[in-house]
C-alpha cells in the first residue's frame, strides 16, 4: 500500500535514503574526457538516451578532438555525424556555435559559472547544471530531466510541472550535500524500475510510501492520467 510519510521532508529523506542503499554507485552515464566533451554530450543527450549518445560520441570526439574542431566542423558534416542522435541538425548547430563563443570569449575553456553556462546555444539551466557539478565540481542546484521530473511528482514531492519550479522545490526538501546525488539516484531508478509507462511497482524499494503506486492507486502523479 503506498502511503506518503506526513510530510514532505520525511518523505524526501526516506526516498533518498532507500534509493541510496538500492544504487550505491550510481553516477553520471555519459563518457567524457574532458569538460567540453561532457558539455557535447550533455546538449546531445536532450531527449535521447545517454546509451545512444555514448555511443555517438565515441568516434565523435575522435573527428573533433577540441573545440576549435567543433568550431570549424561545417554543418551538414558534422549534422551528418549525429543523425542518429535526435534533433540533431539543431544539436550540431548548437555545439558549433558553443565551441566558437568558448574559443572566442573563453579562451578555449568551458565556464564555471551559472550564468556564462546558460548564454551558450542549446544550454539551459539542466545543462549548466550537469557541467558544473561534473566538470567543475559546483553544485548549485539539482538536476531536473525526465526521470526526476516523473519520480519526484508520482512521489508527492511536488505538484509542479515546469523543470525550474521543481528544482526550487527538491533543494528546499533535500540538504545540499545531497543535492547533486540526488539526481543520480532518481536517473538509476527510473530507468531501472519507475520507468514512464509501466513501472514495477511490485519490485519497488519506495511502493509502500509511493502514491502513484499502481498496486494502491488509481493515479499517476506524473502524469495526473489514470494508470
């Protein structure tokens, strides 16, 4: 039976306590080598999987080895390297035009801060989040994507929709040091058991304090569709 705890921020502990002892060495899926390779594989990674990315980007980053080869890549060719990836003529657009800006105004280097991160092409605050915490070490917020999107609503830790809101929300409910892993462990379990369209509620470490669980529950929270 999922019965939320009574209030949010137990419930937020709970969650990220169990999830810690279900995936203790959850981390970042994508593979990089250096901090603009993780800024490519970050922009390419909106909506498409960081399987399909990685596997992109292993011969990817062997053509372009820097951000002056992003830079000079012309479009159709390097578009052509990422048809797989989707949307990928507007993904090749934006990394050419962020490798230029962080050759012309950053000396070849990513920057480290929220607000330099976000005037690249293609970057959002989810974007400049990811790089700071994994190539900076900076953590100024959690990481909203799909899966921590879904999980923290079908939860009842937010009734919120937009990605920013449910940020605000997550690093008032979780203490900072946690802000980061946070993500990680909402990542590791839906995709592994609260996935979007039929979770495994029955194998779930969270179903007896989950309200959108489909064994209590006629709802999605997610969604707010019935199951």
């Amino acid at each position: 039976m999922g019965t939320p705890l009574d209030s949010r921020e137990a419930q937020a502990t709970a969650v990220l306590d169990r999830l810690e002892a279900e995936y203790p060495d959850t981390t970042i899926s994508l593979d990089f080598s250096t901090r603009f390779e993780l800024l490519v594989a970050v922009i390419l990674s909106a909506q498409c999987t960081d399987e399909r990315v990685n596997e992109t980007t292993e011969s990817l980053f062997e053509t372009y080895p820097s951000p002056e080869a992003f830079a000079n890549a012309p479009q159709e060719e390097l578009a052509e390297a990422l048809n797989s990836i989707t949307y990928y003529n507007n993904k090749a657009s934006y990394i050419r035009e962020s490798a230029q800006l962080v050759v012309d105004e950053h000396d070849g280097e990513v920057p480290d801060t929220m607000g330099e991160l976000t005037e690249l092409p293609g970057v959002g605050r989810k974007t400049a989040n990811v790089v700071l915490q994994h190539a900076h070490d900076v953590v100024e917020g959690v990481v909203v994507d799909t899966h921590v999107q879904r999980l923290s609503r079908r939860l009842g830790l937010t009734e919120e929709h937009r990605p920013e809101t449910i940020e605000r929300e997550l690093m008032d409910l979780f203490p900072e040091e946690r802000w980061q892993l946070s993500t990680h462990l909402f990542i590791s379990h839906g995709r592994a058991t609260c996935t979007a369209r039929n979770p495994d509620c029955e194998d779930c470490v969270l179903e007896d304090i989950c309200p959108s669980s489909t064994l209590d529950s006629a709802v999605d929270l997610a969604s707010g569709e019935a199951w």
